[in-house]
C-alpha cells in the first residue's frame, strides 16, 4: 500500500532548492519486467477460423482465452506471433486469388529470385509471387499493412489524450461586409500593468477598446514597478512589427505619438473595471477634445461578456494572432521543447505557483516553518496595494484558496496515474520553502525548468528579465502534451484559454477545495491509497479542458474569465452551425408555402 509522496514538510530556511539539471536528465522507470502470469490449467483453447473475415475477432478470442488459462506472457506473445503471421498471409492471398494471379512457395534451394518479371526469391526459400503487376503489389501491400494492429506510442495512453473536440473550431475571422471606418477621434495611450499574462491580456483588450473608441492606438508601455521591476518595454517581449502589421485591417497602431500631438498633455483616466462598449463610447467626446487619453491601468476593464461578437473576435485575434513574442524568445522557447520532447516523448506543463509573492499574497504557509512564514507576513505588510493583511492559513487552505505545495501536486500526479518517470517542466519562479521540492523530486525526479533546459549562454540575455522568462514559460506550457496548474491566476488562465483556442489541449483544473480535504484524510489515516486515487480521480474526470460553453455569472469578478475560456466568442460548435442551417432552410421552405 502507498501512502503518500514523502512525510509533510520538515524544518526549512528561506533558500530554493536547485532542480536537476538538462545535462543529468534522469529518466526514472517503474522498475520490473513483463507480468509472468502463473500456468494454472493444461487446457488447450482452440479458434476456428471457418470464415477468414473474422480472423481479427478470432485473435482477440485466443488472447482471452489464453489469459483465462494462465499461459504467461512470453508464452502469449510467441502464439500471438503465429496468429499474426496466418492472418498476414491470409489476407495476403485473399488480394493474391482476387486479382488473378497465383502464388509459389519456394523451398529454399538458394535460387536467383525465379524467372518472371517480378518474382524474386531471397535464397532461403519463401513467398513468391508470379506474374504480378506493379499496382496489383501495391494493394496486396496496402491492404497487409492496414491488416496489422498500429504500433502503440506513450501518448496513446489515456492520460495523454486531449479531450473530444472534433465538432468545435476557431472562428475568428473579420467580418466580410465591414463597414467603412472613418476618420479616428484621436490617439489613445494604455499602460499595461501587472506581471506579463496581466499585461498580454490588458493589451488585448485595449486593442479592441480602440477599435470601439476609433482611436489610433500607440504601442502599449509596460510596468516596471511590478514585485520583479523588470524593464523591459512592449519591442523587448513581443514582435511588435507583426502586432502592428496583423491588425492593420482592425485598429490602426503606431509606435509613439505623431510630433503634432508629442507636445500634448494627455487626458489620464483609469478606465472602470469590467466596463461594457457603452462606457468607452461615452469616453469619445473626451478623445476628441483633447485629441489623446491615456489610460493608466489595462488589467480587467473590458467585460467578459455581454459584448458584440465582432469584438469579442478582434480581442481573440489579438492575443492569439498579433500577439507573438520576440523572434529571441519565440527561438529558444522551441529549443526548450525540443529538448523536453526528446523521442517524442510527452511532458506536464506545471505551472508551481508556490512562490514567494503568491504565498504572501495569499496568506498561505502550509509546510513551511515560522520563520518562513514570519517572513511571508512581512512581506505582505510591506505591500500597501495589497489589502488583505491578516489571512488565516489553514482556513484559507481549507477553502481552497491556497496554491497546492509541491508534495500535493506530486499526490495529485500520482493519484491521476503519472508514472514516476514523467518528464515534467515547472513552469514558474523560484519555487519557496528550503527543501520544499523534496517531497516531489521523490516522486518525480524527472523535473526540468528553463533555467536547466537552457545553457548559461542561452539564458545570458533573458536572465535580468523576469517577463522574458516569464514568455519562455509560456511558450513551454502551451505546447505541452498536459498543462497543470496549481493556483487561478493569470497564467493559469491566460495558458489554459491558449489551449482552448488551439483545440483543446489536455488542461488539468484541480478541484484545489476538496483535494486538499483527501490530502488531509490520507495524511490522517482515514482512507488508505487506493480510495484516495480513485476518489481523486472521480473528482477530475471532467476537470480535463474538454469543451464547455462559459456563461456570465451574477458579477464579473467571479463569472469565468474570457481569456481562459474564449467559447463561445472565438470558439464555435459546427452542430450549431449545422442547427443554424437547417432552422434556415425550414424557414425559407414555410414562406414559400405562405406564398
């Protein structure tokens, strides 16, 4: 029986520990060989094979009917191999007879390769077929080919599968009969604030603010006052000549102001949190007057729902068409995944939100010590924007509010049925707590980051940049074969609404509330491993980024996010199309009968 992954948290000090590194990938197995089933019965088990149409079905009887009697596995393989082999060749002559030629089983007598033009012997005796055509071999090997069972890889397997998605598609392109657009009211300024996937989102949205406004929007200026100070600016992170370039059709973007209006002091506004199209319209007499705003916060001021769909696609080209990173960051980003997709072997994107400013932020010190915690509270009080001071921890853990510490995201992968030799990249900053990787690296050993995927001299230019690396990571986590995340913040969200988009990715949305009641039960002794897995499992089975449609709540700041679930707006169903369709047909074949 397992218990757990690692006993709870020890004594730590505030110092990460290291992850290992890309040159010592460790690629750790679940040990033991092929299951050796014991022989319990000297029975025979026998299969007809009357009717050669049924020579699949029949295979998958004497593999049941081995089982049953105890025949071991390197037993089963080698009859399977012969059974193999009869269908093969069945089919094989089946195409041979239909097509009107005829086969010769040579002994092997070391002949030449036989006297048609196209038998040929290989020495040792074999099959050789007389008098075929070239096309008639082809189909003959076609349909062998199609006869045998595909070759099984590691992402067939269950927990690899992306959701069921076939009947949805992106449906974001611009409207055909778009009306001509006149002249702009003026030239609106935006600062993007907060970390990056607060920014790419704010940014997102001014775009489509601009279009409702008619203003000519300048390149957005980024925060360098955020918890990492990072100074990079709008052309350092993203490709901001395929930004301007890609939405030239929708909102015209310049790099800075004309030298007409350099002069001018801009009207400063932070626009209304969740605002609808009616509150910016009402902003234009303002824009035309003093001919450039500015607006000092993007982060959440254009309302998840409610909007024009015309609007709601500009917001989803933006973010998923115009919005490339740097060529620099977009480069080493695919190197990195290359790297972890080595073999083409799957990885877990986990976003680890178990850092120093989310902890604080939070409140949240499960696992950690005094000391540790002290210091988060510290940190908390030096924060003035941050208005929750006093947070009981456990009360919040207990609610689900906490980001889940490595050791119960190590439970969480386990109980969900990843092996222990899953190559997994943490997609986050330095992870808090001494030894707090511990209880995870135990379980999963095979753990990587962009500090060692990338060598010294790869990562050198994007080392004092937090956002960059912050665009690396989210580069990693939206190609990846799953994405995990351990807290709703933006990159949970910005990431998994990615995914959606690009056909809905395997995105894993840990039910964090009662998890952490199992966690507690397992801990305590009231259910053993095997209940923990299965309730664990029954939990998520549909928390997996299979399709749903997001729907507005009673206030925006609790309703699911646009970005994290862009269906419906820039996610369509082809059976409503189909509906569509149909209910128009049935309506234009009634007005012919009114008529």
């Amino acid at each position: 029986m397992t218990t757990g992954v690692g006993a709870p948290g020890s004594p730590r000090t505030t110092t990460t520990p290291s992850i290992p590194a890309a040159t010592t990938r460790r690629r750790v197995g679940d040990g033991g060989g092929d299951e050796e089933d014991n022989l319990s019965s000297s029975s025979s088990c026998s299969v007809s094979y009357h009717n050669h149409n049924h020579g699949a079905g029949a295979m998958m009887m004497m593999i049941g009917c081995l089982r049953k009697r105890g025949i071991s596995g390197g037993g089963r393989r080698v009859l399977m191999g012969g059974l193999l082999m009869l269908l093969v060749v069945s089919v094989f002559l089946k195409v041979v007879l239909i097509s009107g030629n005829f086969v010769e089983v040579r002994d092997g007598d070391g002949g030449d390769g036989g006297d048609g033009d196209g038998g040929r012997g290989d020495g040792g005796g074999g099959l050789v077929v007389k008098g075929f055509r070239d096309d008639r071999l082809l189909l003959a090997n076609n349909v062998v080919a199609e006869s045998l069972p595909q070759r099984l890889t590691i992402k067939d397997l269950e927990i690899w599968r992306k959701p069921d998605s076939e009947n949805f598609y992106k449906c974001i392109n611009r409207p055909k009969n778009r009306t001509k657009i006149s002249p702009p009211n003026g030239y609106l300024l935006v600062h993007a604030n907060g970390g990056l996937n607060q920014m790419r989102t704010g940014i997102c949205d001014m775009v489509a603010v601009a279009k409702i406004m008619n203003a000519v929007l300048v390149l957005p200026s980024l925060d360098h006052e955020s918890f990492w100070t990072d100074p990079s600016d709008f052309m350092d992170i993203f490709n901001w000549r395929h930004f301007i370039e890609s939405l030239k059709d929708d909102v015209e973007i310049v790099e800075s102001l004309p030298h007409k209006y350099a002069a001018v002091k801009p009207l400063a506004k932070a626009p209304i949190s969740w605002s609808k199209a009616g509150y910016y319209r009402g902003q234009i007499p303002m824009l035309k007057k003093h001919k450039v705003m500015k607006f000092t916060h993007t982060d959440s001021r254009l309302a998840n729902n409610g909007l024009a769909s015309s609007i709601q696609k500009l917001r989803c080209r933006a973010n998923y068409q115009a919005l490339r990173y740097s060529n620099e960051i977009e480069e080493l980003g695919k190197i990195l995944i290359d790297r972890l997709s080595k073999n083409d072997e799957p990885y877990i994107a986990l976003h680890l939100r178990y850092e120093k400013d989310m902890l604080a932020f939070t409140g949240c010190s499960h696992n950690l010590t005094a000391k540790e915690a002290d210091e988060l509270r510290t940190m908390r009080y030096n924060v003035k924007h941050w208005k929750e001071k006093e947070i009981d921890s456990e009360e919040k853990r207990q609610q689900g509010g906490c980001p889940m510490s490595p050791r119960e995201a190590a439970l969480f992968l386990k109980a969900m049925d990843y092996p222990k030799s899953t190559t997994v990249y943490i997609a986050a900053g330095d992870i808090y707590g001494e030894n707090s990787m511990d209880a995870f690296l135990s379980e999963y050993p095979n753990v990587f980051s962009h500090s060692t995927l990338a060598t010294p001299e790869e990562l050198e230019p994007f080392k004092p940049y937090q956002n960059r690396l912050a665009a690396l990571d989210y580069i990693v986590a939206l190609k990846s074969d799953v994405f995990l995340y351990t807290y709703d913040g933006n990159m949970a969200k910005a990431v998994q609404g990615h995914r959606r988009f690009e056909g809905f990715r395997e995105t894993i949305n840990p039910d964090r509330q009662n998890f952490v009641k199992l966690v507690d039960q397992l801990d305590n002794g009231a259910v053993l491993w095997d209940e923990f897995r299965s309730k664990v499992k029954s939990l998520h089975s549909n928390r997996l980024g299979a399709p749903y449609p997001r729907t507005p709540g009673e206030l925006p700041r609790v309703e699911e996010n646009f970005y994290a679930n862009p269906y419906p707006g820039c996610v369509c169903k082809k059976y409503n199309q189909e509906l569509r369709s149909q209910d128009l047909r049935r309506s234009l074949r009634m007005d012919r009968r009114k008529r």
